[in-house]
C-alpha cells in the first residue's frame, strides 16, 4: 500500500511536468481562483450564520420577557394563548407541577429538558438551548415566570445560508471559468516573446544561419533573456567566423610546402622507375634534395602543431599555479637551444613572481626566441630580459636583426601575417599570435618595438604575483649569464 501511495504523487509531478508553460499557469490562475471563492463562502457562511443566529437568540428574549410579563400578571396557568397561525414562533407554558400549555394547533416541542426544568423551579434565570429532534432542529428560550418558565422556540432556518451557498457557488464556478480564461490569455500574451524566441532558436538549428537575431522588446527578465540569446548568436557568429578564418589561412599556408614537398616526392619516385637516380642526382644534389624534404616535413610538423594549439581557442585546460617566471625563461632557452644551436642567447634575469600555467608561458617564450633567432646575426645574441617593474613583471626578447617595418608593426600579431621580408625563411607566422594569446589569457599585454641595437625588442607585461610563504630554490642569474 505505501509504494502504491508513493507512486501516485510521482505521477502526478511527472504528468505536471509534461504540461506546457500556458497550461500550467492556467491551472494554477483557475486554482488560485477557486482557493479564494471556497475560503471567501467558509468565511461569509460563518458571518453569516451567526448574525442570523445571533438575531434570532435576540428575538427570542423579546418574546419571551413579552410573554413572561403577561403571565406574572394574568397567572401561569390562566395567561392567553393564541391559536397557533401555521407559521412562526413556538411558544409553551411550564407550570409549577412541571406540566407543560401550549396554543391549540402548535405542533409538539421537544420535552423540557433537566436544564430548563432547573428554571422552572426557581434555578437559573433564563436558558438558551438548542434542540435537534429527528425532523427539525429548534433554538429554545426558556424564561422563568412566577412560579414556573415560558419557553419560545423557533424552527432553525439554515435556508438563507443554503441560498447563500449556492449563489457562491455559482459565482465560484463562473469566476474559475474567467479565471482560466484570463490566465491563458495572460499566458498567451506574456508568452508571446518566448514563441518568438523559440521559433529563432528553431530557424537557427534548422538553417545554421546564425545571422539571424530576435528584435528587443518587452521589459525585465524577457528582455534580459532576449538580449542574452542576441548576445549568445553574435558569440556564435564571431566564433563561425573565426573558424572559417583559421581553415582559410591554414589551407593557404600549408599549400605552399605541401606544393615543394609533392614535387620533391614525385621527382624522386619519377627518377627512381626510370632507374636514373643515381645518374641524373649525384651524392650532393640528393643529400641537398634529401635536406629540404626533412625541412619541409619539419615546417610541416612545426605548423600542425601551431594551428593544433591555436584551434584550442583557450589554454584553460592547464592549472594555474603561482610560479617564478626566471625559471619558465631558463626552461625556454634551454629548449631553443637545442632548436637553434649556433644562436647564442644572453640572459639577464632576476626572480619575480606570477600566477600563470607554465607550459603556455613556456611555449610563449619559445615562440619569442624562435622568432629572434630567424633574424639575429651568428655574431650578435640574442638579449633576453626579465624584470620586475613596478607590479608587472617585464620580459623583453631583444635581437640585432634588420627590425620590423614600420608599416608592419600594427600586424605583427595577426594570425598566419608574415612581412614580406620573411617570406624567404621558415616559419608559419602564427608564433607571435600565439604569445599574444597567451599574454591576454594572463591579463598581460604583448607589444613590438625597435631595439636600440636596430633590431626588434619583443616586450610581454605581465601580472607581478606575491611569491609563496616558503619558496623552494628560487632562482638566481647573474648579470648578462650567456647560454649557448
């Protein structure tokens, strides 16, 4: 039995569920509706029934204090009594012996009860009593009078209460008719919004046309959840965009060495069915052949690994951790030296703080270097600062190439731009995007400059951290430490 009981108001949330916004607020407008009508009927049926009630008790003590009166004067036993007319009060006689006179034709009360009996022989004053016989119920008085009582009664009437209750009811039922008829217009009308919102988001994942946007109207929350639904579709159009921006530049950017690297494969598979290989390449032609084909899967390589990294969008998936960013630059210079072993590269670092994710910083300092070390000179190193500068922490990649163009610096960070200088060396152009990225993502800034040596200075700002209560082995460098 109680399983079967608790599965009844399950079903019941599980069928309100199912129903539609309209249908919901109709019921409940219709419920609210009916709440107020039943409780308005309990509570006018109380007053009135009471002041009935409270009227009749009043009348008959008139009535009864008329008839006392007459029988302390004329005797109980001799007092007039009048035919009873059909209608109206109930009156009886109680005389000292305990018998009873009533008016000729009076139908029958109740018999004397111990209570009214008491005042007859001289007990309490006066008695209000109501009596419920098989057929009527009667509100009886009794008096006392000389010797005995006088007792006027009357037929309770619940009549005006029952018409009250039915008017009420109608009323009722006719007031939860409108009622639900104004809640689903009420639905329907402040619904209207959400139909429209609706049907957007249907056209959109219909269409894909992300273009689309919902006209701003109405007021508070409707128009809150408008202008975030417009907002949402604008960062959907904008990340569209970008997307097909990123396929864009990257189909043009792999053509090129996809091109030289087909072309280099399909001479040596031509030379070599011939059986000309060794006759029309000797030893160094191949070797240099050999040479640009690992080049080329090398920038191959290099920019799968760059657009993989730049398609991410965001490098939150790393934990950020406060850390000293002296070691995440001596981390990066050792790994650029192993990339680019004849660049020397000057340090010049002291310890300073920051909270950040090590390996995107890391790799932004490799893209740094690498970038200085296509255009230094074998002869001159390539400078590299960190500092604390007031709550920032500075690192500045400083080479003595031949600069960046003036025209050019506006786009240095653009994805895949590359100068048209650079278009000869190796590269995807997509290493100083990714060092901008990774300076926004924490809260820094990347910036180009000319160098006092001529060459570029390359400078991230980023935000200087308080360093741990127990540090482990901070990191010190001297002055102008060199790393080959």
């Amino acid at each position: 039995m109680s399983g079967s009981a608790g599965r009844e108001p399950r079903r019941l949330t599980r069928w309100w569920r199912r129903r539609s916004l309209r249908t919901r607020m109709t019921v409940i407008a219709a419920t609210a509706i009916a709440v107020s009508v039943f409780v308005a009927f309990q509570v006018a049926t109380e007053l009135l029934g009471g002041e009935l009630q409270e009227t009749a008790r009043n009348q008959l003590r008139a009535d009864s204090r008329a008839l006392a009166t007459n029988a302390e004067r004329a005797g109980l036993a001799r007092v007039e009594l009048p035919p009873y007319p059909g209608s109206g009060q109930l009156v009886r006689v109680i005389l000292p012996d305990g018998s009873t006179r009533t008016p000729a034709g009076q139908p029958a009360l109740p018999p004397v009860s111990e209570h009214a009996g008491r005042v007859a022989q001289g007990g309490p004053a006066d008695l209000m009593e109501s009596s419920d016989s098989d057929e009527d119920g009667y509100i009886i008085y009794t008096l006392r009078a000389g010797d005995g009582a006088v007792q006027v009664a009357r037929v309770s009437d619940d009549s005006p209460i029952n018409q009250l209750g039915f008017g009420m009811l109608l009323i009722g039922l006719l007031c939860v008719a409108g009622g639900a008829l104004v809640g689903r217009t009420v639905a329907r009308t402040g619904l209207a919004p959400i139909d429209r919102l609706t049907a957007a988001a249907v056209h959109v994942a219909h269409t894909q046309d992300l273009d689309a946007s919902i006209p701003d109207e109405g007021g508070g929350e409707i128009r809150r959840l408008i202008q975030s639904i417009n907002d949402m579709l604008t960062a959907l159009r904008e990340s569209r965009q970008a997307q097909r921006l990123l396929a864009e530049d990257a189909a043009h950017e792999l053509k090129t060495p996809l091109t030289s690297l087909r072309l280099n494969v399909e001479l040596l598979i031509r030379l070599d069915r011939r059986g000309t290989l060794d006759s029309a390449l000797p030893a160094e032609s191949r070797t240099r052949l050999l040479n640009d084909l690992g080049a080329q899967v090398a920038e191959l390589t290099t920019l799968a690994a760059e657009l993989t990294d730049l398609a991410r969008g965001d490098i939150s998936d790393e934990n950020t951790e406060v850390l000293d960013l002296a070691d995440v630059v001596v981390a990066a210079v050792t790994r650029a030296r192993s990339r680019m072993p004849d660049i020397e590269v000057a340090l010049d670092v002291s310890s300073v703080w920051v909270s950040g994710r090590p390996a995107a910083l890391q790799r932004a300092v490799l893209n740094l270097l690498d970038n200085a070390g296509k255009w230094s000179p074998a002869d001159q190193p390539v400078q590299v600062r960190l500092r604390a500068e007031g709550t920032s922490a500075v690192l500045e990649v400083d080479d003595a190439g031949p600069g960046i163009d003036v025209a050019d610096v506006p786009r240095v960070f653009d994805r895949f731009y590359r100068a048209d200088s650079a278009r000869a060396l190796p590269g995807s152009g997509l290493g100083l995007s990714i060092v901008q990225r990774v300076a926004d993502a924490h809260g820094g800034r990347a910036t180009v400059a000319r160098s006092a040596r001529g060459g570029t200075l390359l400078r991230v700002d980023l935000p200087a951290a308080s360093p741990p209560a127990a540090p482990v082995a901070p990191f010190t460098a001297g002055e102008d430490t060199a790393v080959r």
